[in-house]
C-alpha cells in the first residue's frame, strides 16, 4: 500500500512547528512553503498514475542537451538551504572544527527539514522518485557554501539511504528504509571504502569478503570514514568471489574497531579508521538489489564531494570578492591590481566550469544514461581546481588568509580533501 505523501508533509510540519531555531534563522516561510509545494506536487503525481490528467513527463533530450533552469521547487529548496547553510551552519563551523565534532544540534536540525525524505521511495514515506540525482547535488552544494565538513557530515544518512535505495533489494529497503524518514533521528549510518594502503585504487580493494555457508567473514581495514567513533552501523565496500560488493555491518559486531584518526581537514566529521577482523555477517546483509553497479556506486560517491566542492569553492569565491573591494594598499583597493583581479576573474571562471560539469553527469544520470566518462571528468576538474581556488583565496587574504581569523585557511584544508576521499557519500 502507498504510504501518504501528503501525510508525510504535514508531519514535517508538524516536526518543524514545534521547534523554534526555524524562527531564529527566519526559515520558517521558506521552510513551510517549500513543504507545501511539494505537499501540491505529490497530489499532482497522484493524478498522473490515477490517469486524470493527460499531462506527461518531459521526455529526455536525444540531442543528450540538458537543461539548466531549476524547478520552482528546486529553487525553493535551494534558497532555504543557503539561508540554513548561512545562518547556522557557517557561525558553528570554525567550533566544530576545533571540537573535531559535529554538534548535536545541528543534526537534530537537519533532520528536522527532513533531507532523508529525497532519498527514501514515496511508497516507503519518502520523496523519492527516479529523477532525484540534480536535486541532492542541489542540496550537497548549498550545504557545501556553510562549511564542507559539517555538510559532509549531516550528509551521511541522505547518503545511506540513497544507497540502500539504490542498490538495495525490495525486501533490504523495506527493511531499513522506513526509519530515515521517522520521527526519531535518522539512523547514524557512515559508508566505509577508502583503505589506508599506498596508491589506493578504489577498484582494488583489499578488504575482502569471503562466504561461509549463510554468512560472509570480511577482513580489511578503511580509513578516513566520516561520522565519528559511534556510528550504528556501516555500508562497506569489500572484495566478494563475484567482485567488489557492499555488506550492511552493525557497528557493534566482534572483530569490529573503531580508532579516530584526525586528518588535515574535515575535522567536523571525526575522521576515523576502521579495522575488521573475521567480521561474521549474515549474507541478507549484502546489498544485492537487481542491477548493482559498482562503478556507479563509485560515480555517484564522487559527484557527492564535486558538488561539496562546488558550495564551498563557491562560499571562498563570495568572501575573497568583498574583501578585495575593501582591503586598501598603496592607497586604493587592492582589487584594482590587476594581478589580483585576474585571479577572482580566474576563481569565478573555474567555479563555474566546476559546477557545469557536476550539473552535466547529475543530469545524464537522472535520464537513465551512462555518466561514467561526465564523473570522472568532473572529479578530475573539480580535484584541480577546488584545490586552486582554495589556494588562491588563501593568497588573496595575504597574512590573514593564513590565521584562523578568517574562514579562508579552514575551506582550504577542507577542499584538499576532495582529491583524497573515496566513497563515503552518495547523491
């Protein structure tokens, strides 16, 4: 039976009404409308599959032309999702960083606006459809504009329920689905893939999985994995007989351990490396959905950090620019050298180049075509560049580019992260 979107949304609001930082960030409008709209656009679709409207779906471009102009309800999302960014996560984000956590607060606020509910199917409470990939880019990189490592953080159930959703069966998502769009907090989820190994491909893991009767014993180690020492449970990537594959992993079980590992950036997602030792589990607990792509899971992972990366590449951009304008050398704003404004003209150019190919390989994705050639160009472009344009912002603020007075120093050391991190996040 279809559960009620219509349902969902007014729980939402429900959830929302009772909370009162909406009104300290002047979300509650922007929040409430976009609820509506898509409250309106669930009934619309209703009518579509009952057959009372003759109206279609566009159909994909043969030409493989995609489309640039956002939805009003993306747009919508969009917005609310800056302000948020702005508004809460940006003044919490220089604290996080030093207190290597993410704050409570901010997670129960996030889940709040009900995020999971883009990656949950509608039959199972949620807003999913087939075309949802533009959408968490859109989301990813509005969070990315507050601050890499708390988005990258409050990212990760989205992330584990786009990827049970994917890539799990009927009966794996029926299963562990439901809770992402509760009323309790979303299950504290984290995706494991990175190994510490030299010259990691992450087509060659090292991890392996190897059956025993009805069970799977896994053996590896992973680093670098986001959310902290207590996580619920982990999505792992290991080395089957048939190749690389996925397997759900309560965090609790023996053989398992947990040790932090604090890196350079993303300091606010409590890095931590993860060992397995004859890990015993049960072999429902392999996501073995129809059509499982390994590749494509990879894909979507790097698509997540590029559009990351656009947000905070964007939020570098937004701060050296004023900054410019203001700070006076010799007399005039130093923006007047032509050395400096080459360089913002530079960092606006490669951005926006950075987020055409994101939006590129989003959009074949949602049209059921293959994006493998558009992700890895745009991770190829993204790694250069977001680097370059922390790089330059750094140097842009001089001296105080290089003190945690400004924002600056922190967006650098976390957009390095992107040429390093594997897996770990899903669109």
């Amino acid at each position: 039976m279809r559960t009620d979107v219509q349902g969902r949304a007014l729980s939402l609001l429900s959830r929302v009404a009772q909370s009162d930082w909406p009104d300290r960030f002047k979300l509650r409008e922007r929040f409430e409308n976009l609820i509506y709209r898509g409250s309106r656009a669930g009934f619309r679709a209703a009518a579509q599959r009952s057959g009372k409207t003759g109206k279609t779906p566009r159909a994909a471009n043969p030409d493989g032309l995609f489309d640039l102009t956002l939805s009003d309800d993306q747009q919508m999302l969009v917005e609310m999702l800056e302000a948020f960014a702005s508004e809460a996560l940006h003044p919490l984000a220089e604290q996080a960083d030093a207190a290597a956590c993410t704050p409570s607060e901010l997670v129960q606020q996030v889940h709040e606006l009900g995020l999971t509910h883009y990656a949950v199917p509608e039959a199972l409470g949620g807003m999913a459809g087939e075309r949802t990939t533009v959408t968490n880019a859109l989301i990813a990189e509005a969070l990315g504009k507050g601050d890499l490592s708390l988005a990258a953080t409050l990212l990760q159930p989205l992330a584990a329920a786009n990827c049970i959703r994917r890539w799990g069966s009927d009966a794996q998502q029926a299963r562990w689905l439901p809770p992402f769009v509760g009323e309790q907090a979303a299950p504290a989820m984290s995706i494991a893939v990175a190994e510490p190994g030299v010259m990691f491909d992450v087509n060659q893991l090292a991890t392996r999985a190897r059956k025993r009767g009805h069970h799977y014993v896994l053996s590896g180690e992973k680093c670098l994995v986001l959310g902290g020492l207590e996580p619920r449970q982990l999505i792992v990537a290991a080395q089957a007989s048939g190749g690389p594959a996925l397997f759900m992993v309560d965090a609790g079980a023996k053989g398992l351990q947990f040790s932090a590992q604090p890196a350079m950036g993303l300091k606010a997602g409590a890095t931590v490396r993860v060992r397995l030792h004859n890990v015993q589990v049960h072999r429902d607990a392999r996501l073995n959905g129809k059509g499982f792509n390994y590749q494509q899971f990879v894909d979507y992972a790097s698509l997540a950090w590029c559009a990351l990366a656009v947000g905070t590449a964007q939020a570098a951009l937004d701060y050296v620019i004023p900054y410019c304008n203001e700070r006076e050398a010799f007399g005039e704003p130093i923006s007047h050298r032509q050395g400096v404004a080459f360089m913002v003209a530079d960092m606006g150019i490669e951005l926006e180049a950075m987020r055409l190919m994101v939006w590129r390989a989003c959009a074949r994705a949602e049209m059921g075509l293959s994006f493998q050639r558009e992700a890895y160009l745009a991770r190829l472009l993204c790694n250069e560049k977001a680097m370059l344009i922390g790089t330059n912002a750094v140097q842009l603020l001089g001296g105080h580019g290089f003190t945690k007075e400004h924002p600056v120093e922190r967006w650098y050391r976390d957009l390095r992260a992107l040429s390093v991190m594997a897996g770990g996040l899903q669109l």
